[in-house]
C-alpha cells in the first residue's frame, strides 16, 4: 500500500538571514515529490569578509537533482533578496517561471541590460490570480510592501493549505498600488490554513510600520521648503517613493532629473505598467545644468553606499553632469542595510564637509520599512489563524521574536527552522524529517563558487594577511643556481625593529634549502613545501600573522 501524501517545506535560503530567498515546497511520499519554489534571490558580498565577492546566492544542488520534479518557479515581487539570482541560477533548472507583470517586465528589462544571449521567459500571472502547478494551486494574494505588485501566497494542496507571506506590511495608504488585501486573508483562514510561513524582518519592533503616504507629506513639506539643488536618494526600486518625490518636486516647481541606470530601468518598467500614471516625466542627467538651482531635483542610485553609484560619484565631485555645492540638501529616503554603515557614512561625511546639508531618518520621517512590525504580525495571525507557524525572512533574533509572539497569540503549533530543514506540514505533528543539502555560492567576477572553493578561502586570508612568492632555481644537483626571488605582497616592509621583512624572509630561505639533504633538495615537491613552511613560520614570528605562500622551484 503507497504512503499517503506529505506536505513539505524546506528554506535553502532566507531563514537565519535576511537576503539570499528560495522556499521549496514539497508534495508526495519520499519515493516521489513534486516540487514548488518560490523565490530565488541573492545576498550582496562584504568587502571585508568576501573581498571580490558581488554576489551570495543559494546553493541549488538539491533542485537540480530534482529538476524533472520541478513544477516551477514562483515570485513574490522583484526585489533582488527575492529573484536576483534567477538569471545566473535558472539555466541550472529550466523551468517554468510565474510572475504578476510588473515584476516579469522589471526582469525582462534587468535580463536585457545584461546583454546576454540567454532566454529566460516568465509566465504573467494577473494580481490576485491563480494557476495550477502539478498538484499545487497558487493563489497570488496582493499585499503592500516597498516595490509594486508584492504577493503573499495562498498555496493549496490535497494535504491543506499554506500561506506565505512574502515581503508584506499592512498600509492603509499607500502611495503605489492596493493596500494588503485584509478581506482576501479572512476568507483564507474562514477556509482554513495549515500553516503561515511569514516574514520576521521587523518582529522586534514593536507598533505598526508607519504608511508611505506620511513619508510623501515629509518628503513633500522638506522639498518645499529647501532653497538651492536637492538631491534625494533611495532604492531605485520603491517605485512608490518615486512618485511621491516626483510630485513633492512639481509642487514645488522643481523638474526631477534621474541618476543612475537602476532608476532609468525602474522608472521605465513603472511607467509601461501604469505604476507612475500621471506622474511628470523625468529628464535626463544631461539637463540637470539648465536649470536654476531652485528649480530642479536629482534622484539618484547609491543610498546604501555603493561607490560606483550616482550618489558617491557626486559626494566625490567626480559624476560628469551633477554637481552639488555649498547649502544644496541630500536626502537619504532610505535606511542603511547592516554591513553598508562605513559606506554610506562615508559618502555623508564627504557631503557634510562640502557644506552640504544631510536629513536621513535620524532627523524627519523620510523613510518606512516595507515589512511589518509586532502589531501587524499580531493582526495578520488574527486574520488568517493558522495551525501552524513557521518564521522565516530573518535572522535568528528577529525569528525568535516572530515565534514568541506567534505562541503569545494562540497559535497551537510553532516551529522555528534553519535552512536545509525539511519539515513535514502535514498530516499529523509537524517535524523536521530531513536534512536537504544548502549553502552558498558566491559570484566571483562572472564564475560561480561554492563557499569552500579555495579561491574564497585563499583571497580571504590574503586580504588579512598578505602573500609571500617565493621563486627559486636548483641544479640537478640539488645547489641554488641563483639568488632565490622574493616578493612579500600586502605585508609592513620592516619589522619592529626596523629591519627589511623581505630580507629576513630571504635569509631563511636561503638557510632552509641549504639545510636540507641534498637527497631531499632533488625533490623540487619538497624544497617547495619546506620553503613554504619557514616563510609562513618565519613571517608569524616577526609580524604575527601568518601569509599566504607560493614558492615555485624550477630545476635548470
């Protein structure tokens, strides 16, 4: 007799961090399961821990075993966290590919600028729609968030019925798009949810996440009032931010120039869906110098830092068509992504001291989280009454915080996860019964690693602790040839006594080879790892840290 059906769901990434999504959910027994994912992002690399890193994706080994058990390929919205990693991982997997048409005409547009040759087309879905995917029906549920057409998922099954929420809060008013759909979300729980697998990003902030219409009266009073240029700066993404600037600028008669290709991109995909309706048209960089400094606005890329975005280009006085000067105001209409602190302090710090004024949402209301805090986490469980949830879209406090107040309000079943977990929903007790294999890549240039790869482990150490080339020439009997050379690359020329580290490192090689048998100096394996040995050895004790070290011996 064949084993009853199981609803499964496993995260392969996006739990225990933010950034990085792909869920997977999974119906059948565990001879055969057909698989849903939903989501595919990716995380942005950090210079100090990922030196050359670009990109962190989630490692899709599983799903390219299973590929022929792939139904497809859901998105939530088009935030980068949620489909970044689509053009670099789906070629991977060749499936079927479902989007409402914002965020198919946003991809189009990004798969375009890439200038591939590779094909990648997405299914539209209509807001509010459902389609069928072998034995999954998903129900595309519109919520607000920061980007248009954001959904959270109504995903049915023969088992039951799951929610996942996606990115979401509840906002009564927002500038771009319906609010979420509260009456929807009712009707779901009248009819029954297994379980809500919802986003944690803000489960430690207790209230509600104020409205995007209150940002745009801030946005509105501040341009208004300001007397020279302004520049504003925010996620090219937030298309209802750039509404809101847009019309803050025309009622201030000021013209808005755009900066930075992301906002070009975005601002175009806007308009064609008719999210930018009615909305004055934006000029480009090369008319910002016609007009007078009260009348014209800059909305630029580069809010999180990023130095070769319109907004460091400006702070550094190097863009070739905007400039800034003294008693012009910036605007930071976004807030710091944790680990973009030093950069994003360093492109004010560079404003300020040209004179510029700064506001950010230290000083007025310029900026709302799109996810939603402790009062609407309580309403949507209240909403929707799940038997079971699960916290997922953040890190291991902000889960935490989601489980808690899950348990708070009444939910009968609350599990946290960690990525790879595979976690029967149903029937009977939820329990995690597997491990799925899960990691990282890491776009490195344009190759993709995995996170073992020596190339990431060997440049982080490099970055840390310089490396030693050694190169050396024996005789067939075994005799150095010549002066070995010595190159000691992001490592202090002297040591504390002030004497050259080349030098000593030179000194102990020479000693090293001479030293050893001259059986073993025949052996260029050898005299290469014994060189390799003494150098690191040598360089810890005068330094403290211990480089890497290519030593290449050539036998003449």
């Amino acid at each position: 007799m064949a084993r009853p059906d199981e609803f499964t769901f496993a995260p392969l990434g996006g739990v225990g961090e933010i950034g990085m999504n792909l869920s997977i959910y999974g119906l059948g027994n565990r001879a055969q399961r057909s698989w849903l994912a939903v989501d595919l992002g990716v995380s942005f690399g950090d210079e100090e821990h990922l030196p050359g890193i670009d990109l962190i994706m989630p490692d899709i080994r599983f799903l390219e075993k299973e590929k022929k058990n792939l139904v497809g390929l859901v998105l939530t919205h088009a935030h980068e966290d949620h489909f970044g990693a689509i053009i670099d991982l789906w070629p991977k997997l060749g499936c079927p590919i479902y989007a409402t048409k914002f965020s198919a005409s946003l991809f189009a547009a990004k798969l375009a600028a890439e200038r591939t040759t590779l094909k990648i087309p997405i299914t539209e879905v209509p807001s509010g729609g459902s389609i069928d995917l072998g034995p999954f029906s998903v129900e595309f549920i519109p919520v607000a968030h920061s980007i248009p057409e954001s959904h959270a998922l109504a995903i049915r099954t023969s088992v039951g019925t799951v929610l996942h929420t996606g990115d979401w809060k509840i906002d009564p008013t927002p500038v771009v798009g319906p609010p979420t759909d509260e009456a929807r979300l009712r009707q779901l729980g009248d009819e029954g949810v297994l379980a809500l697998i919802g986003d944690s990003t803000n489960a430690v902030r207790d209230g509600r996440s104020p409205s995007e219409a209150e940002v745009a009266v801030s946005l509105a009073g501040l341009i208004k009032s300001a007397k020279g240029r302004v520049a504003v700066t925010t996620f090219a993404s937030n298309v209802g931010r750039i509404r809101a600037v847009a019309d803050a600028a025309k009622a201030a008669g000021r013209e808005v120039v755009l900066v930075g290709r992301a906002m070009d991109r975005v601002a175009q995909v806007a308009r064609e869906t008719g999210h930018l309706d009615g909305v004055q048209s934006f000029r480009g960089p090369e008319y910002y110098g016609h007009f007078p400094p009260d009348k014209v606005l800059a909305l630029c890329t580069g809010s999180q830092g990023e130095p070769r975005a319109a907004l460091a280009r400006i702070a550094r006085d190097d863009h070739p068509e905007i400039t800034l000067n003294k008693g012009d105001c910036v605007i930071f209409s976004s807030r710091t992504i944790p680990g973009n602190e030093k950069a994003v302090g360093s492109i004010i710090n560079g404003l300020v001291t040209q004179g510029i004024e700064v506001i950010t949402d230290r000083d007025h209301l310029v900026h709302v989280s799109g996810h939603p805090r402790r009062d609407e986490l309580r309403e949507m469980i209240s909403w929707v009454r799940p038997q079971l949830l699960i916290p997922v879209h953040g890190e291991a406090l902000h889960l935490n915080a989601h489980a808690k107040l899950a348990r708070q309000m009444g939910v009968p079943k609350v599990m946290t996860c960690r990525n790879g977990d595979l976690i029967r929903l149903g029937p009977g007790d939820p329990a995690v019964i597997d491990q799925l294999p899960s990691g990282r890549l890491y776009k490195d240039g344009t190759i993709l690693e995995q996170d073992t790869s020596r190339a990431v482990v060997e440049r982080r150490k490099m970055a840390f602790a310089g490396c030693a080339f050694v190169a050396l020439a024996l005789t067939e009997a075994g005799e150095l040839a010549d002066d070995p050379e010595v190159d000691l690359v992001g490592m202090p020329e002297n040591n504390t006594a002030g004497e050259p580290l080349e030098d000593i490192v030179f000194d102990a090689v020479v000693a090293t080879v001479e030293g050893l048998p001259r059986a073993r100096r025949r052996d260029p394996d050898s005299v290469a790892e014994s060189v390799r040995r003494t150098v690191r050895s040598i360089v810890q004790a005068e330094w403290g840290k211990k480089p890497l070290c290519t030593v290449h011996v050539l036998t003449v």
